[in-house]
C-alpha cells in the first residue's frame, strides 16, 4: 500500500494497487509541475487509489498530445499529488515524491524515461531503461 500527502499535510492520498508503469518524465508540463528537472510518476489503477482527507485543487490543460490532462494539488500549499489524462483512463499518474516511504524512491525504478527529447545534457540516461523522446 502506497500512503503519501502535500507537504502542508491538508490532502492525503492512499494506493493499494499495483504500479502498472514506473516512468521519469521530462515533458516540459512535469517541469512546471514539480519545478523540477523531471517527475518521477508511477502509474496505478483508479479503482486502488483513494483521497483519504482534503479536497484538492484541480488544473486541466490540452497537452501537446491534444488530450487534457488533469493536475490535482494541494490549494494551500501547492503540491501536485497526481494526474489524470485520456492517455491513460482508469488510471492515476501518482508523483513518487508525495510519498511517506524514504523507499518509495527505491521502488519506484524508473523502467521508462519520457520525453527524452527534453533532458538536459548533463543529466545522464538511466541505464537499462527504455528512453522515448515522446510518449
């Protein structure tokens, strides 16, 4: 079971299901989002994941794709917990960082590096793992 929250601690999350994907993304909207270089996400399915306490904000964009995805984040604070998009129905795009475990990092491994294209030079592929310089 995966159990994590904003750092404000107002919304809570909880997953009891499996990752379905476990991916670094560099998408210039996962930039924005984590203020970041990339967003370690792993994908669960809809029907394990629970909101546990709060009622996050919600922003939804068209993405490149032209599909809308959908952040959901903490109001006063600010932190994106996860995100919906058509891409990816009946499932959830969880941001690792938002987790309680100091081995939630550890086991989420990315098998996928995302938009590749978009990874700064001095950051290094990870090896043995699947790059696209797309979705």
């Amino acid at each position: 079971m995966i159990e994590g929250g904003c750092i404000c601690g107002a919304v809570r999350i909880q997953s009891t299901g499996e990752a379905q994907a476990k991916a670094l993304c560099y998408c210039l909207d996962c930039r924005k989002t984590t203020g970041s270089t990339f967003s370690t996400n792993i994908l669960v399915p809809a029907e394990g994941f629970t909101l546990t306490k709060g009622t996050p904000k919600e922003f939804a964009k068209t993405a490149n794709s032209g599909k809308t995805i959908t952040s959901f984040f903490c109001g006063d604070c600010g932190t994106t917990l996860w995100r919906e998009t058509e891409t990816y129905t009946g499932s959830k795009i969880l941001k690792v960082g938002t987790f309680d475990h100091a081995s939630a990092l550890e086991d989420a491994k990315p098998l996928v590096e995302l938009f590749t294209r978009n990874r700064p030079s001095w950051q290094t592929p990870i090896a043995g793992v699947e790059q696209k310089e797309t979705l």
